[in-house]
C-alpha cells in the first residue's frame, strides 16, 4: 500500500510505502498456523485425560463394589462376632460360678 501526499504550496509529490506484504505476513501466517495445531493438541490432551480420569473412577467403584462384597469379610466378621459371643459365654459362666 501506498501513501501519496501532494503539496500544494510547492507542487511536489510526496511517496511512501506504507504496508507492504512481506516475510513478516508469511510469518504471521505460520505462526497462526501453528497456534491452531498446539490449540488442537491441548484440546486433544485434555479430552485424553478426562477420559482417563473417568475410567479411573469407574475403576474405583468397582473396586469398592467387589470389596464390599468380598466372602472373606463376610466370614472374618462372623468370626469376630462368634469370638465375642464365646467369651461373653464364658464370662457368664465363670461369674457364675463364683456366685
């Protein structure tokens, strides 16, 4: 683009350039480019780690489901309570015989 001033009082013409398409625009160019393509792959990357947050957490629930269904607590706190039952008979018992 060019800037073109006429000075009356004098009669001359005054020219300059005042934009000119150049490696600046090709680099603006490439630069927009490459800022698209990085906005794409963060965007791709935080897809990616949703998803595996997600998956984590389905993981984590299933593991809560099969730990809180698990036999062996089922059958270590029959024991426990079988223990405490026995010994509460037993206590009973020798009580009363020191009666």
């Amino acid at each position: 683009m060019i800037e073109e001033e006429f000075d009356e009082t004098t009669q001359k013409t005054r020219i300059r350039t005042v934009y000119r398409g150049s490696k600046i625009e090709a680099g603006n160019a490439a630069a927009l480019e490459r800022s698209k393509e990085t906005r794409v792959k963060v965007a791709a990357a935080k897809a990616e780690i949703a998803q595996e947050r997600q998956r984590q957490k389905v993981e984590a629930v299933r593991a809560e489901k099969a730990r809180e269904t698990n036999p062996y607590r089922l059958v270590s706190v029959f024991a426990v309570i079988a223990a405490l039952g026995l010994g509460a008979v037993i206590g009973l018992r020798f009580l009363y015989d020191l009666l």
